[in-house]
C-alpha cells in the first residue's frame, strides 16, 4: 500500500501548525519541532518509497469537484 497526497496537502498541514501557533495552543519552539518533524517525515516515506506526493493539476481538481458535490466534502479532501 502506498500513500499519496499532493503539495496541496503539505500546505494544509503547515496551515493548521501556523493557525495553532497564533491561536497560542503552541509555542515558537513547539511549531518548529512540529513543522520540521513532518517535513523530515515526508521527506522519508517518499525515500522509502511508500508516499507519493503527486502533482496538483487542473484535471484533478476537476474531478475533485465531483467528489465535492457527490459527498459534501471539503475540495482539499476530494483532491487525495
């Protein structure tokens, strides 16, 4: 089995370290462990070879959007 998202996602994931960060429920120093630790974590399963960090294109959002209507989710969700 292999994982698979998108840069996309990464931002999310850095998005939701940053929005803690100002909203004070993590410190300077806990946001860089954090962000650092992922990054270093993507960084090894795509070595390892079970992530793949796949291209964000105007055809796959299009069909993200159809998942978006079909499920009600999130356009970030659809896009995985």
């Amino acid at each position: 089995m292999k994982l698979t998202f998108s840069f996309w996602n990464i931002g999310e994931v850095l998005g939701i370290f940053d929005k803690r960060l100002r909203r004070s429920t993590l410190d300077p120093e806990e946001y860089q462990f954090l962000k650092t630790a992922f990054l270093a974590e993507v960084k090894r399963f795509t070595r390892l070879g079970v992530l793949e960090i796949v291209p964000v294109h105007s055809l796959l959002l299009a069909d993200a959007w159809k998942l978006v209507e079909k499920y009600h989710i999130y356009q970030a969700d659809a896009s995985r």
